[in-house]
C-alpha cells in the first residue's frame, strides 16, 4: 500500500526534471495548437464550400437580430468598439506598460509585440485569400465595415492581444485566485468581443468560430515558444554561473524563477 504512493511521488519528481518538464510543456502546446490548426482548417472549408458549420449562419444571425433590443445594442456597439482598431491597441498599450512596471522587464512588450503582429498578418492574408462577404447591410447595425468578413479581424485580435496579455498577466501574478479572475475575465471578454460582432450583423457565426480557433492556435505558438526561448536562455545563464545553479532552482518554473526574462 505505501508503495503506490512513492511511485507516484517519483514520478512527478521526474516529471519536474527541467528538461522533461520542457518537453512535455512543448508536446502539449504543439500538440493543441496542431489540433485547433486542423478544427480551423475544416472551418475555412465550410466557408468556402458553403457547408457544416456555415449552415448555422443565416439562422444564426436571424435569431440575434430578432433579440435585439435599443438598450442592448447601444450598449453592445460600444462594447465592441473595444476590440477594434483603435480600441484594442489602447487597452495593449496600457495594459503592457503596467505588466513592463510590474515584472521590470520587456517581456510584456515583446510577447504583445510578436503576438498582435502574427494576429493582424493572419487576418489581412486570410481576408484576403478567402473575400467572403459579410452580411447584408440590412441587418447590421452601424458604423458598417468594409473589409472582408472570415475570419472576424476583431474577434481574432480580441483573444491573441487578450490571451497574451493574459498570460503575462499569471507570470507576475502570486495568488491563485488572481490567477483564476485573470484567466475568467479574459477569457469572457475575448468570447463576448466574438458573440458581438455577430449580434451587431458585421459578421457571420463561422467568421467568430474560424477566429476563435486560429487565434487559440496562434497562442499556443507563441506561449511554447517563449517557454523555450526563456529555458534556454536561462540554462544558458546557469551554465556561465554555476553559483546560481542547484538542483532545488532547476526543479522550478523558470519563469517563476526570473521575472525579468
């Protein structure tokens, strides 16, 4: 009886080992990022063939149109504003800055940096790949958008600029329930950003649904990335200073360790 226990302690020791604690943190973020790359694969192809998910658009749209109410979409216009061009680039500055002053390093801005620039090239390319139209104007609600409708450019950059804010956000954060307010609210706010769009008529279901997934993907690159980049750069600092390597340092996040990477 005591020996399952010991086992199962051993294991996670070695499970905490850097190197296989990388490799696994690597298998799993590829791994998911593969796979959401593949689900948003099949929905680009329901677009352009104009079936599975892009079924639901139409009835979909009908239905947020007929539940709309003065109060709601006034509201929900504004709302959405936020994850536009000028809206969500000021909550990333300001937001940046305050993880920068915090953490005292550039990490926030290099992480905001890489993320949103991969975000918007993927929009402009697929936008303009694709053409698809967006909904009639008849059923949106102004301003009116002009710019291809898949995928959803706000609903894209909304989860990417969100997610890695997000993200910095539990590196410098010591609570759990911070952690988990952060993770709530974030991730709140990137499916609401989505569900407006197409309560507003500027965007069809499979325009949110395709963002959602491909900016998910996109996440998942980057976040593996810079765990990569920031344990080699970290191993690389131990092996030119023994003084600060030791085996109860090397068991832990190495993020954690050094805030200023």
């Amino acid at each position: 009886m005591t020996r399952t226990p010991a086992r199962w302690a051993g294991f996670v020791e070695w499970l905490r080992r850097p190197l296989i604690l990388l490799l696994v943190i690597s298998a799993v973020g590829l791994g998911l990022a593969t796979l959401l790359g593949w689900a948003f694969g099949e929905v680009y192809e329901a677009v352009t063939e104009n079936n599975g998910i892009a079924g639901f658009d139409q009835p979909v749209l009908d239905a947020m149109v007929a539940s709309r109410t003065p109060a709601v979409t006034l509201f929900v216009n504004g709302f959405t504003q936020t994850g536009g061009p000028i809206g969500m680039p000021i909550i990333a500055v300001v937001v940046t800055v305050i993880l920068m002053r915090v953490s005292k390093a550039v990490r926030p801005l290099i992480l905001t940096l890489v993320a949103a620039g991969g975000s918007l090239a993927m929009t402009l390319a697929i936008k303009g790949l694709v053409g698809r139209s967006r909904p009639p104007l008849a059923e949106a609600v102004p301003p009116f958008e002009s710019s291809a409708s898949f995928p959803s450019g706000h609903t894209l950059n909304a989860i990417v600029i969100t997610g890695i804010l997000v993200y910095s956000t539990l590196l410098v954060v010591r609570t759990n329930r911070a952690r988990w307010w952060t993770v709530i609210g974030g991730g709140t706010y990137a499916i609401a950003i989505g569900l407006s769009r197409v309560y507003l008529g500027h965007h069809w279901l499979s325009d949110v649904v395709g963002a959602w997934l491909l900016g998910l993907a996109w996440l998942a690159v980057v976040i593996v990335a810079h765990r990569l980049a920031h344990a080699y750069a970290t191993r690389t600092r131990r092996t030119e200073d023994p003084a600060i390597a030791g085996p109860s340092a090397l068991s832990k996040d190495p993020v954690a360790q050094d805030p200023g990477a």
